[in-house]
C-alpha cells in the first residue's frame, strides 16, 4: 500500500508518488501512515499499543510532568509568600495584606503562564522561559493599573514597586538553578528523550553532530531512518533502524519519544501523514528545516492557502530596536562604572605599581560597519608586548587568525590574574558610553583578523562588538576560531534585550569562577 492514497490528492500525481514510494525497500510492512494502524501492532504492554508508549515514554512523560508542575509549585510558592511578606514588614499583618499578597501571587503566576511560561517545550530549554517571566510581571504590572482604575482600589505601592521586581528576580534565579540541575543530568545521560532523524544522509550528519554537540537539550540519537536501505548511510555512528517507510514501526519498535525529520525527502503529504502516523505512537514530530542559526524574533510562521511558510525578518542593525539597545546599554555603562569606580581605581593604582608603564593599554579595534575605535583595557603585558608577537608566532596554540599562548612570557603576575576573572575588559565600559561598543555582542576583532574574514564571517560587523558575549559565556580563550566565529554570528542574526539580559548573567558566573580565561 502505497503512503499517499488520500482522495485529496489529485488521481494521476497520487499515481506518480504511489510508484515512487514503491521504488523504495521498506525494512517490515508497507503500511499507510493516513490508517488508523500504521503500524504492526505487538503483544500486550509493548508500544505498540497506540499512545501509551513503552516503558522508556513513560518514564520520560512522568519526568516532564513533574518538572513541570513542581515548576508551578515553586513559582505558586514564590509570588504569594514574597509579596505578603512584604506587606507584612510595611503595614503590618493584617487579613487585607494577606489577601493582597495571595491574589497578586496568582494572578502573576497566571500571567506567566499566559506567556507560555510552564509550557514543557520552553520548560529547561532557550531563553523563552526567563522572557515568560519578565512579560508575566509586566502584564501583571498592567493588570494592577487597570484593576486600580476600574474599580478606584487602592492597590499597594509596595507591591508594584518593590513585590513585583523581587518575585520576577526570584523566579528568574530558581528557573536558572532548575535548568542548570536539568542540564547536569542531561550531560550524564539522564532526562534524555530517545531519538530518531530521519532524511537523508547528509542531513541526518549535520544535525545529529549538532545534537550531541549540545547534550544539553535533551536529545539521544538512536537511531536513523534513510530514504532507502541500499544507500550509503550516514556517517555518524549511528544504526539504520530502517527505510522512511519504516519510521512508524520503527518508532513503535525502539520506544522513540521524538522523530526528527531532516532534508527535504519528506515534505508535503507526505510529512502530513507522518504527523499522523505518530499521533497513534505517542511521538513527537521536530522538523528540522535547512535554516540554521536564525530563530526567536526574526522567525514567523504564518499559515497561507494551506502551506506553513516561513518568514525570516532581516537581521536589524538600525531601527526602534537598536536605539532601544544603545539606551539599555547606555544606562548599564553608567551604573556599572558607578558601582565599580572604587575597584577600577585600585586596580589602576596595582597596574602601575607592579610593572613599569601606563595603567591603560589601548589597542586599535574594529567596530560595525568596519569603523576603527581604541579599545581600552587594563595593561595586562608588559610595554612593548605587540612588538614581541611575532618572535612567538611559532608557539601560538590558536587556529585561525587568532593568537594564543598559555604561558605567554608577556603576561604580567597582575595581568594572568586580571584576564582569568576578565578584569582588564573592565575599562571597555568607557568604549560603551562612547557608543563604540555594547555590552553585548560579538568579539571586537583587530584589522588583520578582519583582514582575513570571508563573507559570511563579515557579518560580525553589522552590529557593534560587544564587552562581553555568547563566546565569553561558551568558553572564552578555550574556543576554537570557528566555533567563536559560529556563536557570533548566531548572536548578530538572533540579538535581542532578553538574549542580552542573560548574557550578562551568565557572564557573571564566567568572570568570578575565571572559566576560560588566558
């Protein structure tokens, strides 16, 4: 039986595809993924059972859902006890505070689910969930102010002023502390979801290599299904399980919680019948489409005349956006340089004192749109350290344009401790105020290394460098060029206030525990 034998399909093309399906070798029995039995049912308390899954599903099923609701638990927790507290230590313990402080707890903890917050897709995965969170408080900012105007209440200031930030600070540090344990366990093989991809070969190395590249997301390749089982397969490492015919009874067969279709293969009717057949097996369908490294803001599905089209929104390097950047990293500079005036000061002051030279050490970099700026850092060589690079070019341990050295003879006592904790980056602060760099973005790269950029890396430069980055949080010194070079350029394509946002906090992390520093 042929997989396309639906009525919509017009007589002589389901014809044509009928006999390009047949072409194929199917590993077990043809059958169609429109019936209601895709696939060969097995004995009792296997997953053949459609939607029950094996023991495997199961298992991952009940690690989601308690995930999940002890996600609601703690946030349920959280928003009511932070804000009548608070209204306890302000107006004292009354009835009115505690009702105050319950109702403003659960209509936050709504607001957040109304952003999409405890949904399990964005549950321990991407930034969505911290967005969810600060939309979650601004909402229930905007509900309070109506709620006040509607019915002339008195809703207390204290809790728009001082509850609201610190549920929204709460929720955002116990969410990181989940997904981090999450993340641990995924790296050890657990709260794993049993993979299949399915296209073809090519396809299925680029994402399976990206996959396991990132064990994080939860993602176990075992097994891949190929166009047709007399072709080469992939070269991942990974068994055939069987021809696409296969895929339900292959998933049915290994216990798969996820079918990740790759290449272009499976398309059209085809893809939506596979949908179909794996609704009966409990799996989830993931398309993987050839875009790479473009998503969140800039991606929108919009369903016309029956097709699922994709609009990809050019990367924005001027606009609303972008002025609303530059004042977010405008006022970030100046409470940081406030906050960190004493500490710059002292450093200064250790700089000059324990080697000979100036405090500050100036070096000319690249900026958007390939515009030249001096760069500030703390001198962390000793004075003449650029002249002396190219008698070291033999032991550089980089690739690409980059220079590295571990035990770099030009590095100071001072200095080694000040690029371990990123110190001497500090003084970038005054190149963000002067609107030559951000907070966040790419690594500014010197002329010779722009020198040597192909098109695509170009692209670094359609917004400004950044004093730290997605490269600073991935491993910093520790990087390879290309791997550098990919995660900038993600951040150019992807950039956005809430991406910067955690940025920033996990930047924190890197610089105290010196992860990666040279």
């Amino acid at each position: 039986m042929s997989l396309i034998d639906d009525r919509d399909v017009p007589p002589a093309r389901a014809v044509e595809i009928a006999s390009e399906e047949r072409r194929r070798v199917a590993a077990g029995p043809r059958l169609s993924w429109a019936s209601s039995q895709p696939f060969v049912r097995r004995g009792p308390g296997t997953r053949g059972e459609p939607g029950r899954g094996g023991r495997h599903g199961l298992e991952w099923r009940e690690q989601q859902t308690t995930y999940q609701w002890s996600t609601v638990a703690r946030d349920v927790l959280l928003c009511t006890v932070i804000p009548t507290v608070l209204l306890f230590v302000m107006h004292g313990f009354t009835l009115l505070q505690l009702g105050w402080g319950a109702a403003i707890g659960l209509v936050f903890v709504v607001m957040v689910g109304v952003e999409r917050g405890y949904e399990r897709a964005n549950l321990g995965d991407g930034p969505l969930e911290f967005q969810a969170v600060l939309r979650g408080g601004v909402l229930t900012s905007a509900t309070l102010a109506l709620f006040a105007v509607g019915f002339d209440a008195d809703v207390p200031r204290t809790v728009v002023f001082g509850a609201l930030p610190l549920m929204m600070g709460a929720l955002a540090v116990a969410r990181h502390l989940n997904r981090r344990g999450l993340h641990r366990r995924r790296r050890d093989g657990e709260a794993m979801r049993r993979t299949l991809v399915v296209g073809d070969s090519a396809a299925i190395d680029r994402v399976v290599a990206d996959l396991r590249a990132a064990p994080q997301h939860g993602y176990q390749i075992a097994g891949v299904c190929v166009p047709a089982l007399a072709e080469p397969g992939p070269e991942v490492g990974v068994p055939v399980l069987g021809s696409l015919s296969d895929i339900p009874q292959v998933v049915v067969d290994g216990d798969f919680d996820v079918v990740i279709v790759a290449g272009s293969d499976l398309t059209g009717q085809a893809l939506r019948r596979l949908s179909w057949a794996l609704e009966q097996t409990g799996a989830s369908l993931v398309v993987a489409p050839g875009l790479v490294e473009v998503f969140g803001p800039r991606v929108m599905l919009e369903p016309t005349a029956g097709l699922s089209l994709i609009h990809v929104r050019p990367a924005e390097s001027r606009g609303p956006r972008v002025a609303l950047k530059r004042l977010f990293d405008l006022g970030g500079a100046v409470v940081a340089l406030v906050l960190l005036a004493p500490l710059l000061l002292a450093v200064a002051a250790v700089v000059r004192l324990t080697s000979p030279g100036p405090a500050l050490f100036r070096q000319t970099r690249v900026g958007k749109e390939g515009s030249e700026f001096k760069m500030l850092k703390f001198r962390s060589m000793v004075v003449g350290a650029e002249a002396q690079q190219a008698g070291l070019h033999d032991h550089n341990q980089a690739d690409g344009p980059l220079f590295k050295l571990d035990d770099d003879p030009r590095v100071t006592r001072v200095g080694r401790f000040l690029r371990k904790h990123s110190i001497d980056e500090f003084p970038q602060l005054i190149n963000v105020l002067r609107g030559e760099m951000a907070l966040v973005g790419p690594r500014p790269p010197l002329a010779h290394e722009v020198a040597q950029y192909g098109d695509a890396v170009g692209r670094r430069l359609l917004v400004k460098p950044g004093l730290t980055g997605l490269w600073q949080i991935s491993g910093r010194a520790d990087l390879p060029w290309k791997e550098a070079v990919k995660l900038d350029l993600r951040y150019v394509e992807n950039w956005s206030i809430a991406l910067d946002l955690m940025i920033l906090w996990k930047t924190v992390n890197v610089v105290v525990s010196g992860r990666g520093g040279r």
